[in-house]
C-alpha cells in the first residue's frame, strides 16, 4: 500500500498536481510546454469531454478521428516532467482506492510537441525535428534506480569524452524514443535527430547575457560530435526526462519539434505559429491513422 504522503490524492478523488481522475486519461497523450497551446490543439478535436488547469497545468481530454486524446501542458523544464509523468502513470497503474499497484499495466502512446532550437547548420528554421534519442544535462533520471539499464551507456561515454564534461556537472544521460512512435510519426517531413534537454534556457544552453560560462565552446563541441550516423541536432528543456521516465515505466514516448531559432546563423523566427499548426495537424494525423 502506498502512503498518503507519497501519492497524494485531492478530496475529489484526483491525483495533487494535475487534477485529473483515472478515468479521464486516454491511452494517447500529447504533451505541450505552453497552456495556451492545449486550447490550439483542442481546436483540431471534434469534441473535447473535459478541461482542468491546476497552475501550469492544463489538461483536456478530447477526440480527433475518432479517437480519444488527453493533452495536456507541462511547463518548462524537466523538474516538471517529473511531476507530469509519474502522476500520469499512477493514474492508469495505481488503484486509487486500494492504493496498490496494479498487476495489468497500461501502456500509454505519449508525444511531446514543442519548440527548439538547432545545433546544425542544415537545419533551417521552421524545420521539423524528431528526436531519436535524448541527453539529459538535467541530472532527473540519476535518482531513479535502473537508470543505466534504459540508457545508451556507450553514447555517453563516448559524449563526456568528446566534449570533455565538467566533474562537477551532472553526469548526462542519453535513452532512446519508443521505436513503434518513431515509425508511426516519422517518414516524410521530419529530420531525425539527437536533442539535448538542458536544466535552463541560457547559461545551460550556451547562452552568454551578463554572466560568462563555464566553457565558451561547448555549442562547439556538440555540434562537431558524431556517434554513427548520429548528430547532435537541437536544444530543449524537456524531451530526456520524458523519455528516461517513461522507459523505466513502461510507456512509449516520441518528441517531435519546431525549430524557432538556429544558434549557429544566429537566426530566429518570432511567428512561429502557423508552422506550429500544421506540425499539430501532421502529428495528429499521423497517431490517428
């Protein structure tokens, strides 16, 4: 039985964070950094069945071809994933009224849609990327026990030893997408890739305001890296999580991002959002086909 102060259930019978029920949960789940763009996905939806924000949160559960989705908006960062997913998978694994595992475990499909930015020169902006793999600069899987049996240990080495990893940063963690996702979402428009989820958006990103960085070359040295066919295509702040959590737990996950700005031609684009819509349009389609 799991404690009161470990899963922590609302008095309307749903789960701290979030606020949603068991039953309010599809089996596909989009997730989105921005609340505003859980409204711009509804759009697409013949019906929406609920909405619920708490905080950052908002979540809408809805159906597109017919089939039933929950989107819902996490924030920015990993530490909010962390949230995000374990009260996702204690909604369809743990019974509420018992406070038990349950033996008959579901699998959700879940696809983060966000924004990015590119590490390589052929990745002009508006460009769509799908995330092969995922490094975590945000240390989150590290304190979750079979870490190494869900990452690529290899990839890493081979990534600290390139770019000369500081010791006293968190030590990086590389797991792949769900390959059913990837083959279900990826053919056509998308560039395959490797992005990186950094623990903020400037000085973790290479980003130089007032305050100087560890090391000026970092941007450097990612993009110069290569492991097979592998490059390192992007930056964002929440896809390692996503994927290392739902490893360890059983789901299946796929990140898939719009390029906004490119940090080798300096560029970026402020109207993003037409391209955003269609990059909605073409996930949905392609998970409900």
């Amino acid at each position: 039985m799991i404690g009161s102060s470990e899963l922590i259930i609302n008095q309307d019978g749903s789960i701290f964070h979030l606020h949603l029920k068991p039953e309010q949960v599809a089996n596909q789940v989009i997730l989105v950094g921005d609340p505003g763009r859980v409204e711009l996905i509804a759009g697409f939806f013949s019906s929406v069945e609920m909405k619920i924000q708490n905080r950052e949160f908002v979540s809408l559960t809805g159906t597109y071809n017919n089939q039933r989705i929950t989107v819902i908006s996490t924030g920015i960062g990993t530490d909010n994933i962390d949230i995000v997913m374990n009260e996702l998978d204690a909604l369809v694994n743990i019974d509420f009224t018992t406070r038990e595992i349950k033996h008959e475990k579901r699998s959700l499909q879940i696809i983060r849609i966000g924004t990015s930015g590119g590490l390589q020169e052929y990745l002009g902006l508006n460009s769509f990327v799908i995330s092969e793999k995922a490094i975590g600069f945000d240390g989150l899987l590290n304190f979750y026990a079979g870490r190494n049996r869900v990452s690529d240990l290899d990839f890493e080495t081979h990534f600290k030893d390139h770019v000369n990893w500081n010791p006293q940063l968190t030590t990086p963690y590389v797991v792949n997408c769900s390959a059913s996702l990837y083959r279900k979402i990826s053919h056509g428009e998308f560039t395959p890739g490797v992005t990186i989820s950094a623990p903020g958006f400037y000085g973790p990103q290479g980003r130089v305001l007032r305050l100087p960085i560890a090391d000026p070359e970092i941007n450097k040295k990612i993009e110069s890296f290569n492991y097979g066919n592998h490059k390192i295509t992007n930056y964002e702040m929440e896809c390692s999580a996503i994927y290392g959590l739902a490893a360890l737990m059983g789901h299946h996950a796929l990140t898939v991002c719009l390029i906004i700005a490119n940090r080798l031609s300096k560029q970026s684009n402020g109207d993003y959002h037409p391209k955003m819509k269609e990059l909605i349009k073409l996930v949905l389609d392609r998970l409900t086909s």
